[in-house]
C-alpha cells in the first residue's frame, strides 16, 4: 500500500554493538507522533569586514558537524518495549528471566551510561500519489529523557527524547514486522483501569527484584506522570571527529520524579508526610486484564524505594468542585547501595528483548 500520509510512517530501532556504528533495525512498534527536528547542521559564517559588504557572502559560510534530535511517542502494551525500557534506565540486565511457564520478567533499573546505544529508523511517507516512504535511520542514539504518563481513562503513554549522531537516507527501509496475537499472546493495552498507586510501605530486595510490603492505595488518584532524566554530555565534539560528536556520557546526576494528578482526599496521606519531609516508597503498578497463562498477566511497575516529596502539596481551591491536592515525588538513593533508586519491571510472554 502507498499512502502518503502518516497512517503508512514506521519507527524500527535496533541495539549497536558498537556505539555509533549503524545496524539494521529489527524492533518496530506502533507508535502515536514523532517529533523533534530531526537532523541539526551545526554551522559557522564568517562576519569579517570589508568592501561595504552588508550581508555576509554565501562563500563564507560552512557546515562543520551534525548532530539529530526526535521525540517518539507511543501507547505502552504488555509486550515488546523491553529493548526501549532497558535504554532508557541502561539497564545492565543482559536478558529477560524465565517466572515460570512461558511467563518472563525483566527487572531495569539505573546502570552505567557508556557502551549501550540504538540505531533508530523512521519511515516517512511523501504526501504525493506513490507515497514513497523515505527512510531516515539515525547511528548512536540515546535517549536522554522520558516519560509514562497516564491520564484518567486513558491510555498508558511513553514518550522519549532521541539525541543520535547522524543521518542518513541512503539505508534501504526495513519491512516492519509487529506483535501479532489475540488473547493470552497479544500485546494488551495498558490503560487506567490497569493502574495503581501506592505510597509508603517497606521496601525490600530478594534475587534483585524490589518489593514494597504495606504500601496503601493513594486515594484519589487521577493520574501520573512519571519521568526520567539522563543528564548526557550531547555536546562532545572534539578534534579529529571531523565533525561527529564522540559518545554521549552521563554529564551530571540522574534524576526521577513523578507528578501526580491527586484529588484531596485525605490529609494525612500527602501533606503530612510533605511537612514532615518523611521517606516513603512510591510503587507505580499496570497489570493487564487479560490471562497469559497460570494467572499470570503483563505488567509494568515503577518503584522508588526511597522517595521524598518535594512540592508543595495544596490543597487549592479552584472553584465549587472538589479540591485539587497536586504534588512531586522524587527518588533517591540508598545510603547503603542495597536498593536502586528506581525499578522498572516489566512482566510477559517475551523471551527476549
């Protein structure tokens, strides 16, 4: 089919065995926008004086780097986004772990920036009778933030921001091939009536897997937007790159925090531990409707063992209806090195990423 719009554009990535060193994308997923500029020519003029030039002439102008910058956003399913949650927390978790049956689980959490990066190739379609769909595939690209954010009777959303080395448009488009499947194999939706918010509670960690024992259901919660910061050195270019940036470097400390969209409902539940400054976990959870096997269901579970709440928390009045009780939460490290700072789990039927 040529259609020349967006119903026909595609987004495939891969992993780089070498970072920056291009490889043909064999991850597609469905995706909702893609944004961004896209590629970004780093360029230089020359505003020398003389001869009552008034505009700088054309011959003194140049093109001395590149660099890309894309934003995709897509609706997050029990399946296929485990490559993606692994780059965005650089987790060192090689490969998912088999639960039991054909059920396995993938538990991310923050690691070490250098050596992990994707080849990423978006699919754009001319807007003309044929629709050619041009390809545009960027080399060593990492994603810098993100953000899960679900809304009230909605869907489950990922958007991620891409910074990547270059592009280029003579790479052939590769055929997209997507999750297909219905009941227990397919790639359900999560969605609001998936999701759970829970505070407080005791934290622990057994065969890498953080739990949180005695957490309480956060009342009135409307939604949440969860996100990360990789404070990546985007900017690294240096003599002898001959205009290529070199490997983007984690540039600072990363950061995690959560807005959630609450209604005041209970004092005691927000403000309280706000005033008081009071560590408390934070556990995120969407677990899918639809049986995978065993009473087992797909999942996605954020947890801060050790978070603060860092905004002020209201209440406000914003007119006759009920009380807005907004607030930040952010997480922190374990003093001890024995909790991560976040957990990302992600629980289904893929074998791989």
């Amino acid at each position: 089919m040529a259609v020349g719009s967006g119903i026909c554009s595609q987004f495939g990535f891969k992993n780089e065995t070498v970072v920056g060193t291009p490889v043909t994308v064999d991850h597609f997923y469905k995706h909702v926008t893609i944004g961004g500029d896209g590629l970004q020519l780093l360029t230089v003029t020359d505003e020398g004086l003389g001869g009552c030039v008034m505009v700088p002439t054309v011959d003194r102008t140049a093109s001395v780097g590149q660099q890309v910058a894309r934003e995709v956003e897509l609706n997050v399913g029990t399946r296929g986004l485990g490559l993606l949650f692994k780059q965005m927390l650089n987790s060192a978790l090689s490969a998912p772990v088999l639960v039991s049956g054909s059920f396995y689980r993938q538990i991310h959490t923050p690691s070490e920036t250098s050596g992990r990066s994707l080849t990423v190739q978006f699919g754009f379609p001319e807007a003309t009778a044929t629709g050619t769909n041009r390809a545009m595939t960027i080399n060593g690209a990492k994603i810098t933030q993100w953000e899960l954010s679900q809304a009230r009777n909605e869907l489950l959303k990922l958007r991620f921001t891409l910074d990547g080395w270059n592009e280029a448009t003579g790479t052939a488009l590769a055929s997209a091939v997507y999750a297909t499947g219905q009941g227990a194999t397919s790639n359900e939706p999560l969605r609001f009536n998936c999701f759970s918010a829970k505070l407080g509670g005791t934290p622990s960690i057994g065969s890498g897997l953080v739990t949180v024992a005695g957490g309480t259901e956060i009342a009135g919660c409307r939604g949440v937007s969860s996100k990360g910061t990789l404070p990546l050195r985007t900017d690294g270019f240096y003599s002898g790159g001959l205009g290529t940036k070199s490997e983007q470097l984690l540039n600072g400390f990363m950061e995690y925090t959560s807005d959630l969209d609450l209604e005041f409902q209970s004092r005691t539940q927000v403000y309280d531990i706000y005033a008081a400054y009071t560590t408390a976990a934070l556990e995120l959870s969407w677990v899918g409707k639809i049986d995978a096997g065993a009473a087992q269901f797909g999942k996605v579970s954020i947890i801060y063992p050790y978070s603060k709440i860092v905004s002020p928390v209201g209440p406000n009045v914003t007119g006759p209806g009920t009380l807005d009780n907004k607030t930040t939460i952010k997480a922190f490290g374990d003093p001890a090195g024995t909790l991560p700072a976040v957990q990302l789990l992600y629980e289904n039927l893929d074998a791989a990423f």
